[in-house]
C-alpha cells in the first residue's frame, strides 16, 4: 500500500564519514530523540543511515549543500 509523504518537512543529510552518523546518534539519544537506524546488509552491517521525526530544531546547525 503506497503512503503519502504529508508533513511538510523531509532533511537528506550527506555525510563525509560513517563517524559522523554516529556523532548524530550520540546527539539525538542525548536531546532523547527516538530515531530509526539504517544499515546496509550487503556492507558489513555499516549505518548509512538514521531518520527522525523532530521540529527542525536539532538541525538548525546545518547548512544547504
């Protein structure tokens, strides 16, 4: 069954190193974030990945590529 995106809001986050995926776990799970990790089976199991629902607040920080 196909869902429409409807929220009005969707951030594509590009990451240079796996490290600073886990630098954004480190920060969601400290402002106690709920977050969904993505990891690639076919790559050892490497986060390439995360997905949160959030205000846009946490990600204030980040500048368009």
């Amino acid at each position: 069954m196909f869902q429409e995106w409807n929220n009005g809001t969707l951030v594509f986050l590009s990451v240079r190193f796996p490290r600073d995926l886990q630098k954004w776990s480190e920060k969601l799970k400290a402002c106690d974030k709920e977050f969904s990790v993505f990891r690639e089976p076919d790559q050892n199991n490497e986060v390439t990945a995360l997905a949160c629902y959030d205000d846009g607040r946490i990600f204030k920080t980040l500048k368009p590529s």
